[in-house]
C-alpha cells in the first residue's frame, strides 16, 4: 500500500492540470521522504459517506481540495443532465476556510457545463440551501461545510431538487460518476464571465426572507412569544459559524428579543479559535456562552454549528450548570409541538413523525399517547427527510410534524428537507418560554414527561481512531461486536441481536431472523430484557466509532430509576472500551 501511495503521489506531482504550487507541496513530502503522511494523503480516494465528501484540507486524494470540489461537482453535473429535469443547482457555503472560495469553483463548473448555479452572497446554513434548492426548483443543491469537525476540515454535502440529501439511486449515480472522473475532463468557465453570461446567479434577500417567513409560520404560542418574550434571557453562541444573522434575526421575528451574542464567538472564523472544535453537541464548546450565561443571569444557552444545523443547550439547573442531551431535546420539542397542537384544537389527523433507530423510544411512547405515528429510519436526516419524501409522495393524505435525531438535528416544519438550527433554536427558546411562565426550567420539564410516560437514559460514546491505521482499526472492533453472539452484558440478558448491513434481526432464544426492513448499513444492535439498548455503528463522516446505549429502568422512584441507570451505563461502558481496546 506505501508503494502504490508513493505511485499516485508521484503522478499527482507531476501532473500540470494542478497548479505549481500544489504539485510542489506533494514533491516536498516526497524529496524528504515522508511516507508516512503520503501514504494518509493518498492511501485512498475520497469517499462520498452519510453526508457526502468530507476531509482534512490539502492537496491528495484522501483530503479536501479545489480540485476534489471540481471533480464532486462533475459528477454531480454529470448526474443532473443525465436526469434532464432541472438544469439548476443550488449552493450555500459556511465560515471554513475555503468555504467560499470552493462555493464559487462549484459555481464555475456547474456553469461550464451548462448548468445554472444559484450561489447566496452571503454565507447561510443548511436550512437555507435547502430552502434555495426547492425555491429555485433545482435539480441539486450543493452546500460547502464539514459541519462541526476541526477547523483542519471541510467538506461538501450534496442536496437533490426535494431539498434532502441524496439518496439512492442518484447517491450510488453520483459516487460512480466521481469515481470516473478524470481532471482534465472537467469542464468549468471562469466564475465572473458565468456571472456576466447569466449562467451563475447571486442569490439575495428576498429569498432569505422568504424562508424566515416560513419558519415563523410555525411558531405554535406567537402570542405568548408576543407578550411575554422579553421574560426569557437567553446567551446564544453561533461558534464562530453561520448563525449570527439567521438565529438573531429569527428570534427577533418572533419577539425573543432578551439575548445576548458571545461576542468572542459572534462572527465567522474558519480557525475557530475559541473552541477546539466547534461542535455544540460538547459542553467545551459552549464554555464561554455558559460564562456569560452565569454573569448575566440568563435562562438559557443555545450553540449552534458552523452550518448551524445543530443545537446545543445548556442551563443552570439544582444549583450548577447541567446540558440537555440530544435525546432529552427532541424529547422536549416533541411533546410540546404535541401537547399545545392538541390543546388549542389544532394536531392534523394522520400526523407522524421520523426518528432514527438509535434515538430515544421514549419519543414513540409520547407520540402513541397522542395518537401521532412513529417512523424510524437509519442514522441521518438524509434518511429521515428521505423517508418524508417517501410519505408525501406515497401518502399525501399524511401530515409530517417533527424530525428528530440523538446528534442534536431536528426539523419542526416541512420547507426545507434536513435539520434545521435556526427553526431549532426559535423552537427551543420558545419552549423554555413556555415552562418559564409556569415556573419549571427544561429539566424540571423533563422530570414531568418522565414521571408520566416512563425515564429513559440515554449515553453517547464516541470513540476516535484517526488515518489509516484508525479505520483499520474501527473494522476490527465492529467485526468483533459482530461475531460476538452474547446472551447477557453486564448482567442484563440479551434477547435480539440486530445486524442492518445483513439486513436482519436475530432472537436469541430460539434463533429465528426477521428481516430488517431499511437499506443497508453498517448498524449492529443489542436489545435487553427489559427493552434497554444499545447500537454501534463507524461515523460516515469522521474517523471514530460511536456506541449509543439507550437505558430503561421502570422500578422505584424516579431518583431511584436515575441511580440505578447510570450504574447500568457505566458497567456497560467499561464492557464497550475493553471489547475496544483488544480488537
């Protein structure tokens, strides 16, 4: 393998389609012989994974560069005329370094093509490209992000004309097209002469201002928002990402107007240079927003992403500051959006909503008490809104309400098609609101759901192995987890083994297998006695393993049933990092 990465180092060096001084960096390595880094910069070809092409930045075929974007982007071109339909693609771009630059270099090749792009002048999150792409009826959409990786990152996730990510069969169309690529057969047109041949167009205001309407056509107590807004203080963080504009300026839309901006934090900065990584999911990135949070006296943190497709919430609750996980807050959204929608005469007849297997079932238990239909998906708002698609096409008569996953996405309202943190952030401001005027905070929220449909406790494990060895690594510990045929863990008696990459779940008891009706992935599942669970599964996205352990407990108190949770999570854990550590 050293050898054959030398080999494509060597022809990447000297090959004049990349420019001098991005063939000079790969001639660098090889005079000084450093096989090391050549072998983790072409040890392999970038791979579209859940969310599309996502990588360190530099020159080589496993990392993230100008010429990966035009190569993407060809194929992306090449599947759009194939489909004839739309010769339109959509692009939005976050505060990564190159962001902007790489959003213009998709423009340019869509354009040499023959393909119109509809590129914002501005940087916008997710929500918003897809909201372009079904405005603008393109074919495709096309937003530059690596989300909430390391500033070292980015990447480039593809959008299809109903506003979600794509899926088979255009994903496996697209991945077969990249691989068929050759650089010299890209075609491209400089991106001002584009601009002047009205092949690429700036996209403004008055689309922003269009999706801003909508989401505020969701909002489910304007009134209370209205009269009562200024109640609630909040500290909100956009990371150093997209959200300054769009989260600000949507809460002042609906009268949420007491909050503070980490000012450190507040504008676009692909260096990032306050957090080591930008992901709202951990309580370091929220640090300095809980700061401020503490010195004002605020009710409420809410982070964003630098796509600002995430949500991250914190508050200060029995005297210290705790963070809501991301099954507690689609815990939260779902049953407020159910419980007011019933009370003021309002829940659609025929309503549903998606989560992912992995995420909280607590959430089907409320949803049933409201008459409301469960599906689940595979992990990823690609499958989740993929499977919204699906119903509105298969099943109009059907009123889609929610979207919710455990990595802190969620989706209340159907004009964009992936998880969207701006409508995120309104909702869950809107919701802290509402119990403020009745006196609880989010966790005492929490306590009452629980006391009343059951307590759940669900733990995320992410385990991280980085470069090649890495992903070796991540296919022996899930071929371990895969062989391995337990009937108990940690005392809790197995009862169902889950394999979705061969499509089937396993009893047991007495052996039989049901089909496993969902495509294929590389999901492996554990199911216990008493209904607690637990997955693992590679990140599609970034070089770890996470493990997510979804624990019930029914007996005693709801003190006692946290106690004895976490001591049943901790005992699992340990099990988990020592499978780990010997594969």
């Amino acid at each position: 393998m050293e050898q054959q990465a030398i080999e494509k180092a060597k022809e990447w060096a000297n090959n004049e389609y990349f420019d001098a001084e991005d063939r000079a960096e790969i001639s660098k390595l090889l005079e000084n012989g450093d096989h090391k880094e050549i072998v983790e910069r072409f040890y392999k070809d970038l791979e579209f994974g859940t969310g599309g092409l996502r990588a360190i930045l530099g020159m080589g075929t496993n990392r993230m560069s100008k010429y990966q974007i035009r190569r993407a982007t060809q194929a992306v071109v090449n599947r759009v005329l194939e489909v004839g339909e739309s010769k339109k693609i959509a692009i939005s771009y976050d505060s990564r370094k190159f962001s902007y630059e790489f959003a213009k270099e998709v423009a340019s090749v869509c354009a040499g093509n023959g393909v119109e792009a509809y590129i914002y002048k501005r940087l916008n999150p997710v929500s918003l490209l897809s909201f372009s792409t079904r405005h603008h009826k393109a074919q495709a959409g096309i937003m530059v992000t690596a989300s909430h990786n390391p500033p070292e990152y980015n990447g480039y996730k593809v959008f299809w004309s109903d506003g979600s990510q794509v899926t088979p069969p255009n994903d496996k169309a697209i991945i077969n097209f990249y691989q068929s690529v050759e650089y010299s057969s890209i075609k491209i047109m400089d991106f001002e002469e584009g601009v002047t041949k009205g092949m690429i167009h700036w996209v403004g205001e008055d689309v922003e201002n269009k999706y801003y309407d909508a989401i505020k056509s969701k909002i489910i107590n304007p009134e209370l928002c209205k009269e009562r807004g200024k109640e609630l203080k909040i500290v909100y963080t956009p990371i150093h990402g997209t959200g300054l504009y769009p989260c600000t300026r949507a809460l002042d839309d609906m009268s949420l107007t007491n909050y503070l901006v980490v000012k450190e934090q507040a504008e676009p900065d692909h260096r990032f240079p306050t957090v080591s990584s930008p992901n709202p999911e951990n309580p370091e990135a929220l640090a300095m927003a809980v700061e401020l949070m503490e010195k004002e006296n605020a009710d409420i943190v809410m982070g964003s992403d630098p796509d600002t497709d995430r949500l991250g919430v914190a508050l200060k609750h029995e005297g210290r500051v705790q963070y809501i996980n991301g099954n507690q807050i689609g815990v939260l959204m779902l049953h407020y959006i159910l419980s007011n929608l019933k009370e003021q005469g309002k829940l659609p007849d025929n309503s549903y909503f998606v989560k992912t297997i992995v995420t909280t079932d607590l959430q089907k238990t409320i949803a049933d008490d409201f008459g409301v239909e469960t599906e689940n998906t595979l992990t990823g708002f690609k499958w989740i809104c993929g499977k919204v698609n699906q119903i509105e096409k298969d099943q109009p008569e059907r009123n889609f309400l929610f979207g919710t996953e455990e990595s802190f996405g969620y989706l209340n309202h159907d004009y964009v098609r992936d998880k969207d943190g701006v409508s995120s952030v309104t909702l869950m401001a809107e919701i802290a609101l509402w119990y403020k005027t009745q006196g609880l905070n989010l966790f005492e929220a929490l306590d009452k759901i629980y006391e009343k449909y059951g307590f759940s406790h669900e733990t995320l494990l992410n385990l991280n192995y980085y470069g090649k060895d890495g992903a070796d690594k991540i296919v022996r510990i899930m071929d371990n987890f895969r062989k391995m045929n337990p009937t108990e863990i940690c005392g809790l008696k197995v009862t169902n083994f889950s394999d979705w990459k061969e499509s089937y779940t396993k009893n047991l008891e007495t052996g039989d297998k049901t089909k496993i009706d969902m495509p294929t992935s590389n999901v492996l599942g554990f199911e216990f006695e008493n209904g607690s669970k637990f997955f693992l599964r590679p990140s599609g996205t970034e070089p770890k393993i996470k493990f997510y352990l979804l624990m019930k407990e029914e007996e005693g108190s709801l003190d006692e049933k946290k106690e004895r949770a976490q001591k049943v999570t901790d005992s699992i854990l340990d099990f988990i990092k020592k499978e780990a550590d010997q594969a």
